[in-house]
C-alpha cells in the first residue's frame, strides 16, 4: 500500500454503532421498519440486555480505528427514558476506543412522544443532533400517513428541538396519492422556515406485508404516475439547492459539513455494529475477514437470545458481496465511490471487477461520470439508480 492507501484503509476503520429502539406508540400503516406497540417495558432489563450485546459484539470486532458515531433508531428511540439513553452512551465509550475529538451522537424523535424537558434531558445525556419525523405539516396528510402529531405539534417540536440542539434533521414523505405539487412547495416552503441544516425527503412507497400494501394490492392506492414523480423529485432537489441543502444523496440534503456522519458510513461501505433488536452490522472481526451481522427481529426473542449469552448472527463476507455492497450503497452518494478503493475493499482491482465497455456505454448515455479516480452517477442516472447498479452488477457478474 501507499501512502493513500494506507490514510484510506485507517479513514475506512472508523466505525459507527447503531442502536435499535423497536417500540411505537402506534404503528403508521406504510412502515415496515422493526418496530412493535408495547406497553409498559422494563428499561432496567432492557438496559443490561443492550450493553451485554454491546459488550459482546466489541469483544468480536477488530479495532483499527475508533467509534465515531452513536444512532439510536427505532421504532421510536425517543421513547426511552434520557436516563437509559446516557447509560448506553456511557456504555459504548467503555467498550469500544473514541478517536474523534466529539462523537455524533443522534436521536430519532417523533413530535408525539417528546418536550423541552426530554430534549434537555437527551441533551444532557449525549445526544448532539436530533432527527425529527415530522413528516407532512398538513393534517390531513398526517392522518392519511397515520401519524399520531398534529401539523401544530410538528411546529413546536421543531422549534423545541431548534432551542436545544445545533444539529437537527427533518424527515418528510411525498409523493402522496392525490399529493399535488404545489401542496408539497407548500410543505417545502414551511419546512425552510426553521433553517434546517439537514433534511431527509422520502417518496412513499407500498412496502410489502404493510396496510398500506394491502391497500394498493386491492387497487385503492396507486403511485402517482411516474413522471409526476420524478417531477417532485427534480422539484425538491432545485427548490433545496436553491436553499443551500445540496442532495448528497439520493434522500439526503444537507448544507456543507451538516451531512449525517453516521449514515454516510454507511454509504461509504465503512464498519458499523448493530445492537438491539433486528439490527445489523458490518465489520471486521478478530482473526481477520469482514462480516455481515443480523440480530433476531423479534423483542421477545432478541430479549431471550442475548440473556441466554447467545450473541447475533456473522456471516463472512466474500469480496464479491463486498463489492456489490459498496457500488449499491456508494452510488447512491453525490460524492460517488473512488475506484482505486475496490482493491483495498476486495484484494482485486476495479477492473477486474466491472466490463470497461458497458462503463462507457453508460457514460455515453449520460447516466454516469468518471472523474480521473471518481465514478459518480449523474442526475439522470440517480432517477434510475436501481436499474443502473443492476446493470453494473450484470458487468461484474459476466466479466468474471
Ligand atoms: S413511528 Fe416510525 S418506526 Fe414507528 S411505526 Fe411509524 S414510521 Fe414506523
């Protein structure tokens, strides 16, 4: 390795730690994260559930580098009590090395379940930047999405969170039936009103085995036709240049140095670990050889697993998955993926990777670009970004 490669193999070891909170108050009918309604939980053995695994899982990895970020995610995180939260936090510098001068540590909240009081109280236990679901500021939206928030308690969450924490996201959902796109520049305007630094935009989709599915499965929801879709997505990604948020990636709209650290682990293919609940991860273990992790879906079961001393699923990783891992997840990135780092990642060159010429011919149609070291997706090729990484995986899969 060079001097490059060995700067890129040490940025590449930093590693974030999600932690999966899996309770709602109530569950919205499109969702099909991990998540349950529960009553009345017990924090305590929850807690030492959670640092067990996390304890286990840091006695597994291979630290080169050092923990760089903290998310709670859910389900809905911001029902756990401040207390638990800073526990947890405390936990993690514990178990695992800290080499950046201040963590970023986020936290999920839904305007329902929160207040000044809470937000001071994650404040005081860690938390330095909050990620809001806000979702829609028209209530009848709201109802439609099955929010339990009014658009009033979106605004003062909002104007909470903005009087506690210098770094706050919102997430929105468009591309609603019937949604038009005056009515989302409504909602785009109101959100800019609040000076967010980051935004997450969605575009509703009907994931399968959700109400919502059902309901477009017997024909009573459809998409919005596909080129007014991809309108109020060109609409969104001009209206927030306009603003100073640049699209980062394919969601995501941040101003400069406001991305969320943590996320873009993700899409840059580094190391992360997942505690809780169905969440997963991806790192190096002792011994050598780089991971797929996957903890059991259920509470109930999680609960039992970890008690019983039974630590999540690793799967090793061949360079292949690793591979079509980092193209899925860095194409969806404005920034793109450096292709000298597919030798670093795989132990085989790019080239011996992707076909040269299918890579030109998707040049040629404008749907990516090569920069001297940098493959980046275009504009047009983000609004077909699926299809074009399957065209790729197609290179790799016929070159070799
Ligand atoms: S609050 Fe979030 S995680 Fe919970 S059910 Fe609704 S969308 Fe899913």
């Amino acid at each position: 390795l060079n001097k490059k490669g060995f700067f890129l193999v040490k940025f590449m070891r930093n590693f974030g730690l999600y932690l999966h909170w899996p309770f709602c108050l109530s569950k919205c009918p499109y969702c099909d994260f991990n998540s349950y309604v529960a009553g009345a939980l017990q924090e305590e053995r929850w807690e030492k559930a959670l640092l067990k695994e996390m304890k286990a899982l840091s006695e597994m990895m291979e630290e080169e580098g050092g923990l760089s970020t903290i998310f709670f995610g859910g389900g809905t995180p911001s029902l756990m009590s401040p207390r638990l939260v800073g526990r947890l936090i405390e936990g993690a510098q514990g178990f695992w090395p800290v080499t950046e001068s201040e963590l970023e540590i986020t936290l999920e909240a839904n305007p329902q379940t929160v207040d000044l009081k809470n937000f001071e109280g994650f404040r005081r236990a860690g938390v330095n930047r909050l990620s809001l679901g806000v979702q829609s500021f028209c209530d009848e939206e709201l109802r439609f999405l099955g929010r339990i928030h009014s658009s009033d308690q979106a605004v003062k969450a909002i104007l909470e969170a903005q009087a506690i924490f210098s770094r706050f996201s919102i997430d929105l959902i468009y591309a609603l039936p019937r949604q038009t796109q005056e009515r989302w520049q409504q909602t785009l305007e109101q959100v800019m009103t609040f000076e967010p630094r980051h935004l997450s935009c969605y575009q509703l989709t009907f994931e399968p085995q959700t109400p919502f599915y059902k309901r477009f499965d017997r024909g009573e929801l459809a998409y919005p036709p596909e080129e007014l879709a991809l309108d109020f997505y060109t609409q969104t990604e001009r209206f927030l240049k306009k603003q100073g948020l640049l699209a980062y990636e394919v969601s995501n709209y941040a101003a400069p140095g406001e991305e969320s650290r943590h996320n873009l682990i993700y899409w840059r293919g580094q190391d992360f670990v997942g505690v809780g609940p169905g969440a997963h991860g991806r790192f190096h273990v002792k011994g050598g050889g780089r991971v797929a992790q996957d903890n059991t879906r259920t509470p109930a079961a999680w609960l039992r697993a970890v008690e019983a001393g039974e630590s999540s699923t690793l799967t090793p990783l061949s360079a292949k998955d690793t591979f079509e891992e980092w193209l899925l997840m860095g194409l969806r990135l404005r920034e793109g993926i450096r292709m000298e780092e597919a030798f670093l990642r795989t132990g085989k060159p790019w080239d011996e990777w992707v076909n040269p010429d299918k890579l030109e011919r998707l040049e040629q149609e404008g749907l990516v670009e090569m920069a001297p070291e940098m493959l980046k997706v275009t504009r047009a090729g983000r609004l077909v970004l699926n299809a074009l990484v399957r065209e790729l995986f197609f290179c790799g899969e016929y070159f070799n």
